[in-house]
C-alpha cells in the first residue's frame, strides 16, 4: 500500500477502490486488516505521541478521513486526491462483505443504535450478515468476551477516538481471528438515522463539517482543532523550507 506521512502519521494515497480491493485480497489470504481513518482531530490530540503514532502507522490502512487531510497533503506535494470518509469505507466493506458471507459485529454507540443501524444496513444490503450489536457503555470487558464467544469475520467500533482506537490495539491478540477491524466513530448514529448526514451537495463541498457543527453545537470545541491542524500543517512546511535553504 502507498503511503505519505501527514505530521508524522501514514495516510494510504492510493484511491478507494484500490484499497478495497487490498483489504478483500487480504481477507481471502486470511490476513488481518485493520483500518484507521485519520483525520485533522487525531492528529492535533495525538501529535505529541510518538508511541501512539507508530501503533497506527504499524498497521497496513490509514485512510484520509477528512478534506484537511487532502489540503495538508496537496501543500506536501502528496498524492491524496480525496477524502475517505470512515462512514463510506465502512459501507462499502457492508456492502462487499455480502459476497463473502462475512459475520459482522457492531460495536459501540448508545442503547439500541446499533441495533436500528443492523436494521437499516440490512434494508439496504441484501444478504448482509450481521451477527451480533452491543452498545458502547457498557463494560469493556463484557464486550470484549461478548465479540469473542461470537468470532466475527467483520468487527466495527463506534466508541469515539481514541477509545475505539485503543480497544483494538490494546486486544489485538485477542481479536487475531477477526479479518477486518475498523473503528468507525460516531457512523452507527447516522446509518440508524438517529442523526442525519449532511446533503449529498454539501459533502461535494466539503463542508460536511459545517453541517456537523450545526447539528451538534458542542463540537465547537473539536473543530477549533482544525484551526490548530492548519497551523502545524503550515509551520510545519515553514519548517521544512528553512531546512532546506539552511542546507543549501
Ligand atoms: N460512544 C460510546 N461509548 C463511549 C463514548 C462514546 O459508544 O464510552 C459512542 C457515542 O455514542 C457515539 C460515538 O461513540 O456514537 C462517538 O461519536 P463521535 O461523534 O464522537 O465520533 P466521530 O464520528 O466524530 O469520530
């Protein structure tokens, strides 16, 4: 898989049917994929953290969640040409899994959306296999025991970042039979459509952030950390530059 480093952390460059198409080649070689999403958020809450950073950039897929992942790339010179958001990959690996006959867990989220979200998934994916849902509040361990009596091939965690991050890397030898792992964030609140996704228009604008923001006031907090992403991307590049002419 190619990759570029954003900041520190790998982000795959290659586009999203080539990575699809990896992770089911993987999946039927019986290799584990475990995919991040990677994104402005992660990035400023984590930067500092050498140990965390190579934990993610240890594993094959990192996918470019987020417009500002595409501009930092792009003033890089990098390679990423559009976002992949977790909620897409996610969908497409649903909807890819029926050929598989996949059994998929959902995990994370509050009481009975990943059920509403199994429902909705199963509307629109024929055949879709979807074995078990266990909401995100209760007690890791209960979870973790819960996914392992069931041995799923397809595992999504929706507990938030870094909680779901970290309940994979810290269970990975526990969970070394599931073929693909991906935390998902807060993706089981929309497919159950307990909250809505921004239009089609506004993703193609980029400004599913905007829209976010609207919905859920309080992640005023979160975004203000794209303001401080833009700001390490550009001194960082400062940085580089005054390298490069102290060296010349
Ligand atoms: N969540 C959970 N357990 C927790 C904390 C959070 O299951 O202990 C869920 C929460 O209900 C939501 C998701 O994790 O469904 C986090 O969503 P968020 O919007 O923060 O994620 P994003 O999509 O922004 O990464």
């Amino acid at each position: 898989m190619k990759k570029e480093k954003i900041l520190g952390f790998d982000v795959c460059n290659e586009n999203e049917e080539k990575i699809l198409k990896n992770i089911f080649s993987d999946y039927n070689e019986g290799k584990q994929s475990i995919i991040f999403s990677i994104n402005p958020e992660i990035i400023v809450n984590k930067n500092k953290d050498n140990e965390y950073i190579q934990l993610l950039n240890n594993e094959k897929y990192q996918i470019p969640d987020g417009i500002g992942i595409v501009y930092a790339s792009k003033l890089n010179k990098g390679k990423i040409k559009e976002r992949i958001t977790g909620i897409d990959m996610m969908e497409k690996l649903c909807k890819e899994s029926v050929n598989y006959k996949s059994k998929i867990f959902l995990y994370g989220a509050k009481a009975g959306v990943a059920e509403d979200a199994k429902i909705q998934l199963e509307k629109k994916y024929s055949g879709i296999n979807i074995v078990q849902t266990c909401n995100g509040y209760i007690e890791e361990s209960i979870a973790l025991d819960n996914i392992i009596k069931v041995k799923p091939d397809i595992l999504f965690v929706g507990l938030g970042s870094p909680k779901q991050e970290e309940f994979i890397l810290n269970n990975k030898e526990k969970l070394k039979n599931i073929r693909i792992l991906m935390p998902v964030g807060g993706s089981f609140d929309v497919i159950s459509q307990n909250l809505s996704r921004a239009p089609n228009w506004v993703i193609k604008m980029n400004l599913e952030w905007l829209h976010r923001l609207v919905k859920q006031p309080i992640r005023i907090f979160r975004q203000i950390k794209l303001l401080k992403f833009i700001f390490y991307v550009i001194t960082n590049k400062i940085r580089k530059k005054e390298r490069k002419n102290v060296k010349n």
